[in-house]
C-alpha cells in the first residue's frame, strides 16, 4: 500500500513521415519485385517520469510483514519522486529494402524467394539534450561530448531477412504450403525511458529501502532524494545497453488444405517462431547478495555493482535487448463458403507461448499474472522465462452469417405481398463464438526479503502444484498452503506461469435486414447484442497472486468481459 497522488505530466507530439517505392517484373515464369522504403521519425515528449511531479510513499510490508502496519509504523520500503521537463525531440530513420521472386517452377509448384536489409537508426536528441552511463566507468555520458556520439548507443546494421515459402497442388483438391522468414523490429521504449529524462537536463529520484539499510519515513519528505545538476544519492538513471539492437524472429509455417465438397474445405497446419534480442526493461544496477548471514550484508546501495565506479547511481530503469520467446501451435480451419445463405469459419488452436518478460506495456490493467515489467533476478534472466501471460492452450472460435430462408428471391415466401415480406422477409443472422483456456498465474510474495531490491515482482518457493481443482467463483483457485516465503536473502524456487486461471466464452449476435425503397435506395435496420448471454468470465488479476496477502489470494475479483450490450443501427443508403 501507499499514499501520494504522482501527479504525472505528459505531452506528446509524434509525427512520421514516409517514402516508397516498387518495381515489378513479370517474365516467363518469374515474377521479380524490388524496391524500399523510408521512414523518418520526429517524435516530441515531455513527460514526469513514472514518480510523478508530486511523488509517492510505498508501505510494501518489509520491515513487519503487513503493508498496513508498516504504514502505522512509517516504515516506508520506496519513495519517489519526478519533476517538470521541457520538451525533448527524438529523432530517427528507419530504412528497408527489399527483392522477391515468385518462381512458377511447374504448373502445380510456386517457390517464393525474398530478402530484405533493414536499419532503424538510434534515437538522437534534436539538440543533444541526452545522457547515458558508461557501464565498464560509471560515468554520465553527454550526447556529441568529449568523442560521444550523439545517440550514446551503437548502431546495427545485421538487419538481413531472408524468406522461402513455396505451394504445390499434388491435385485439384488439395494444396501444401509453407514458409519460413526471418523478421526484424526495434520496439519503441515509453518515453518513461528515454534518455533526455537523465541528469542534466531532468531529475528523477527513486530510493528503495530494506532490513539492510532500515526503513525510510515520510516525515522528512523527499529530502534523502537530492536533485543535483548530476545526478545524486536516489537519482533514477536510464540506460540504454551500448550494443542495444532490434529484436529478431524466426517464424515458421506448414499447412495442408482440402476441399471438401464445392463449397467446403479444410486445412491443418503447424505454425512455429522463436525470438531472441527482444527489447525489455532492465536495471543494470541491481544490489548484488553478499557472502554470509544477511545480518551481515552491507547496505543495499553499497552492493549495487556500479556503487564502485559511481556511489550516485542508484536504481536504473534501462533498456535492454536480451528477452527471449517461443511459440508452437497447431492450427486447423474448416470454412464454408457462400452456399443456400450459409457461411461460417470455424478454427481450433492447440498452442504454447513462452517468453521471459512481459514487455513494456504488461499484460494489460492488471488481469492476469503477476510477473514483473523487470527480471527477478538481472543476474540471471531466465529466472523468468516460463509461459507469456498471453499463453492459451486451447482456442476455438466460430464465426457465421445465415441469410433465412424466408422472403422475396429466397426458397420461401417468393410470392409474399409488400407487407408480409416487409415484416418477415430479408431478414440475416451472424454469429461470433469465442472459447479459450485461462491465462496463467504468477504467485509472487509482496513481502519477500531477497534483500537484492528487485524491481519486478518476488516469489515464494513452492512445495506442491497449488492448483485447486473444481474451485467456484467464490473460492480460491490457488492453494496457499503450496507456497512459503523463501529465507532472506535468496529469491524463491517458484516459476512464472505455472496455474492458469478460469476458461473464457462469449457469444456475440446479430440480426439485420435491408428495406428496400427502389433499386438504388433502402435503408438497413440491424440489433446487434454483444456477450448475447450475459455470461461474467471471471478473472484472478494479478493482485490475487499474492501470497502476502490470505484475504485475497488466489481469488476471483474481477471479469475479463463487459456485461450485455445491445444496440440498435439504422442507415440509409442512397
């Protein structure tokens, strides 16, 4: 828990501007295309910082193991606090490339060949108005100072993306296909993580506390966060890794598709990717656990590994380009092209998504998991490589539209007068079915003491599997038994992912029909009904993950889906 409104301040003008162009050449066989794109990208921000011109107090249970009573107590476990920030312009361009053949190798055999070269540039300040810190000194590095480039990062320029598909028709009724390709993407850090948010030119202070160094008190406010032209003790630094580059995915695909009657066909398929330099937060500074009793570790400012080079740099929000991630799935379709007033598509998705960061923007208003935006551990990564929060097993969904039967130029009611066809005729019906497995859980431990002021979530060790089977709306999904609090000074044994909240299902509706004035003027009436039947899908966000918490733990608190929604739509076209 905690008190203090941030009071947050953002501004935000991006504007891109775009150049393309394409050749193509069609010769036998062949089919050749070549050609590129250019983009440049002027974006301008200002923004408080993620502490808030005001600041805040954090009351996390550290120091007594309730939030609550560390607050009665003062015990403050983070403090922090941002400030106002002129504008600052980011500049950059990002560059493509590109040629193709489309080979008609036989009548029935098309191979696909492509490669592309990108580049997306480093950002650069519009007037050098940023800094980053040199990771083998200590020191804060001015953009075009003292031999600096301007972006204080390096550019990459290993942007190659090669792809191959090919389709073959062994006969009339059936098609292969399959591909493989390799992708590139520089994701976009929040403005919260530039580096014009650094000393000199902005001050964010941010101070963590612990059993190592004692609780904080709000009673002297944000004094022990000193703002200096430099930098200084609680100074938020961001950092962006010299060798940050895109991330980079190789994706796979293989499917077999039949036709099943003149109107219905089938497919099957395997679909498959693996990426690796995925850009995710990281904190570069993170205190380190020393040798022996924890009684007898050394303040937690005093552990972080550049408090040798710089005792000013504290907490770090950087940038980083190490996350991984994996996906597998089987995937199958049947679909039913127009025929007598019906048509559908029906897929079923067998899968597995696995990541080790949830990315910048998380999960989403906090409806699932429990994982941090950082790694548990910077040491160590893979710590929390498990099951994405996104991660659904099974997915199934329906989607159909059916003209009835009924009225002028269908199999019934052809010869109905103005009147009755008006009432009963024309009319359409469609359909959206939805069904997935739940999404997994992360048990975290809000009052866990590593001691090592991690800035993701801390988690317990786990004894047993903890899923409760047959669990209702109001019980707890989670067995709070299954898990302990792991002994100071260490992180716990238990994963990410590793429970799955409840399953999800929603049926939208919608019934509609033209009026028909003349030939060229009607009007369309239509009543859609959005979760048709008012089904609640209930969900174990994030708060419920923790085991600090009995009251709440492992219970339901919220619903993923709106309640019904019905609107009516009239339109006139002419």
């Amino acid at each position: 828990m905690g008190f203090g409104d941030t009071g947050g301040f953002e501004f935000k003008n991006i504007k891109t501007y775009q150049l393309t162009e394409k050749f193509s050449w069609f010769k036998g066989r062949h089919s050749l295309k070549a050609g590129g794109r250019w983009l440049y990208q002027n974006q301008r921000f200002a923004y408080s910082g993620n502490e808030g011109i005001l600041g805040h107090f954090n009351y996390s249970g550290t120091f007594t193991g309730f939030g609550f009573s560390d607050f009665l107590l003062d015990q403050v476990s983070q403090k922090g606090r941002g400030g106002l920030v002129a504008p600052f312009t980011h500049l950059g361009q990002r560059v493509g490339i590109f040629a193709q053949d489309d080979f008609r190798i036989r009548n029935d055999l098309t191979l696909n060949l492509g490669l592309t070269w990108e580049y997306t540039s480093p950002w650069v300040e519009k007037d050098d108005r940023q800094s980053n810190i040199d990771l083998k000194t200590g020191q804060l590095l001015l953009a075009g100072k003292n031999g600096n480039s301007r972006a204080l990062y390096e550019p990459y320029y290993g942007g190659w993306e090669p792809r191959v598909g090919f389709a073959w028709t062994p006969s009339d009724d059936s098609v292969v296909r399959g591909a493989f390709g390799i992708v590139q993407y520089m994701e976009g850090t929040g403005k919260n993580l530039r580096l014009p948010a650094n000393p000199p030119f902005n001050f964010e202070g941010l101070k963590t506390f612990d059993l190592t160094t004692g609780p904080g008190t709000a009673s002297i406010g944000f004094g022990d966060l000193v703002p200096a032209i430099n930098g200084g003790p609680g100074t938020l630094y961001r950092i962006f890794a010299p060798d940050l580059r895109p991330q980079l995915t190789k994706q796979w695909n293989i499917f077999f598709e039949r036709k099943l009657t003149t109107s219905l066909s089938a497919q099957i398929g395997y679909v498959g990717s693996r990426s690796s330099h995925m850009v995710v937060p990281f904190d570069f500074n993170q205190p380190e656990a020393d040798p022996g009793p924890v009684s007898t570790w050394r303040p937690l400012d005093q552990r972080r590994p550049l408090y040798a080079l710089n005792p000013n740099i504290g907490t770090t929000s950087g940038t980083n380009s190490i996350g991984v991630g994996a996906y597998d799935a089987l995937q199958t379709s049947v679909r039913q092209r127009p025929s007598e007033g019906l048509e559908f598509i029906a897929s079923y998705t067998y899968g597995k998504a696995l990541s080790d960061n949830v990315g910048y923007y998380g999960v989403g208003w906090g409806q699932a998991s429990g994982q941090g935006y950082y790694y548990l551990d910077s040491t160590n990564p893979l710590k929390d490589y498990g099951p994405s929060p996104y991660d659904m097993r099974h997915v199934f969904s329906v989607a159909a539209n059916y003209e009835l039967p009924f009225g002028k130029d269908r199999k019934r009611g052809s010869d109905w007068g103005p009147a009755k066809n008006a009432a009963l005729g024309g009319w359409t019906l469609n359909t959206i079915f939805q069904a997935h497995t739940g999404l997994p859980i992360t048990v975290y431990d809000g009052a866990g003491q590593s001691l090592q002021a991690t800035r993701s979530l801390e988690r317990p060790n786990r004894i047993c599997d903890g899923k409760i089977s047959g669990a209702g709306v109001d019980d707890a999904w989670i067995d709070i038994g299954c898990f302990q609090h792991a002994p100071a000074g260490q992180f716990g044994d238990s994963g990410v992912g590793i429970i799955y909240g409840p399953g999800y299902w929603n049926v939208d509706f919608g019934l509609g029909k033209n009026f028909y004035i003349d030939d060229k003027r009607y009007l369309t009436f239509r009543v859609e009904a959005f979760n048709l039947f008012n089904h609640p899908n209930f969900a174990i966000q994030a708060g419920s993950g923790d085991m600090s918490n009995p009251t709440t733990f492992g219970r339901i608190q919220n619903t993923f889906s709106a309640p019904r929604i019905v609107e009516l739509a009239l339109k006139f076209t002419y």
